[in-house]
C-alpha cells in the first residue's frame, strides 16, 4: 500500500495507521507495558521529524470536532480498506472526557464508512468501558484491550466479551503466541505479507503478541520475574498464616478461600 497523507501513517507492518505522541496520550507514565512498549525501539519515532510533527497534528484533530470529516475524507482519497489506530500512542490516560471524546470520533467514523474496517489496540481500559456500558461499537472496528496476561480471569473475560472486546496480551514464549507476524522472521514481515486479517476480526480468544527488541525482552523478563517473585511470598505467607491459625484452633475457611483465588489469579 502506497499513499502520502498529512494525518495516516503507513507503517510497514500493519499497513494504514493513525498514531499520536506517547507523551500526548500519557502512554508513558500510565500504561502497565511502558518500560517494554515496542515503541521504546522504534527508530522514526526518535529521528524522524516529519513523523513526531505528524503525530502532534493527530493528537489536536482526534480530539476535536472536525477529525471525522478530515479522516474520512483521507481513506477515501487513498483508496484505503482497513486502518489501524494507535500504533504509536493511545486513548489519552488521566483525562476520562478528552479521551472519550477520542474515543467517539473513532466511532462516530466507523459509522461514516461501514464498508472499511478498522481495528484498535488499547490499553485505556477506563475510557473504553466508560464509553461502551454507553454505547455499542460499530461493528467495523474491532477493540483488542490490551491487559497482562494474568489480568485475564474467566470473569473479567465473559464481562469483556459481551461487549465485544478482544482480550490480548504480550508474552515471551513463541509457542504461545498466535501472532504469526510478531514471531516470524521474514524479511517482509507485514500482516498483509501473511495474509492475516485476525486483528480486524473479533474473537473471544485472546491475542497473544511476542515480545520484541532486544531491550524489551529484556525489560519483560526482569519485570515478570519480579512479579512472580512477590507473588510467590504473598501466597507463602498466606500458607504461613493457616499454619499458624491452626496451631492456635482458629477458623481458617476465609483464609483458604482468599489463598484458593490468588493461586487461580495467578
């Protein structure tokens, strides 16, 4: 897909793209994946000025009231049939009305152009169920919430998918992954390249992307094995503190039921 526009971005790997700042959307001090965020290795956004000023334009128009008519106006100039939000940036964190308003243009655009699809990653939980306890989604956007993985209990999964939002999560396990362009080692590694539309397609199983970049993979690692670590402690005090209440004949019922969740959380 070839086209120059002033606002879309054509990123080689997921192909039409509209994106804001990171620092615009508060992605970087508010988002649970910050410190492994793909992005942190992304050369056009260090170097590249057209780009970052691309971005600060998307920001101003996406939460104002002509980004409808600009960016229908652009798919259709460019001839383009599937877009990606936010491949850099998000839904703006710490700011639930500016977000919304975010939020419901991309809607309110969906609605303009039913024949194209478009797809959104996300990791604003608050806005995105702010505004769908309110609102259906267009059925030509599908929203991938984007959570750790041990966030995905069976119940915070049926709540998501009755309203239609797909599950995803970043992992370092290959086998895991069910990705095929982040694990691929193609030269040409772009989704289009794969022939794989399952971003643009809701489904109630989750999506599982593969960590990537050196640093990243890095940064994962230590930070989920840290996790792990102070989960580990808490459930042996927990067995520690049974232990005791029933040396002393004290009712342990709560404390093996509190103990029963966070082993199945976790």
């Amino acid at each position: 897909m070839n086209f120059k526009s002033k606002w879309i971005s054509n990123n080689s790997k997921v192909g039409a793209s509209f994106d804001q700042n990171r620092h615009d959307s508060n992605c970087i001090n508010s988002c649970h994946a910050a410190s492994y965020c793909y992005i942190n290795d992304n050369i056009q956004d260090k170097i590249n000025p057209g780009y970052n000023a691309k971005m600060k334009r998307n920001f101003k128009l996406i939460s104002g009231p002509n980004f409808v008519k600009v960016i229908k106006k652009e798919i259709l100039t460019n001839n383009i049939h599937s877009m990606r939000f936010f491949s850099n940036g998000d839904l703006i964190f710490n700011d639930l009305e500016k977000s919304k308003t975010q939020l419901l243009n991309i809607f309110n655009l969906c609605d303009e152009l039913p024949k194209r699809e478009f797809w959104i990653i996300s990791r604003n939980m608050n806005t995105l169920f702010s505004v769908l306890y309110a609102r259906k989604k267009p059925e030509n956007l599908n929203i991938i919430l984007s959570v750790p993985e041990k966030a995905i209990t069976p119940g915070f999964k049926n709540q998501c998918h009755l309203l239609k939002v797909q599950l995803s999560f970043i992992t370092d396990n290959v086998k895991l992954t069910n990705c095929v362009a982040s694990k691929s080692k193609r030269k040409i590694n772009s989704c289009a390249a794969h022939g794989c539309d399952l971003c643009l397609k809701y489904d109630k199983k989750p999506r599982i992307f593969l960590i990537h970049g050196k640093n990243n993979i890095h940064k994962f690692k230590a930070l989920k094995n840290s996790k792990d670590a102070i989960i580990k402690q808490r459930q042996q005090n927990k067995i520690i503190r049974i232990q005791s209440r029933l040396n002393q004949d004290k009712p342990i019922n709560a404390d093996i039921e509190n103990l029963r969740i966070d082993l199945e959380e976790n």
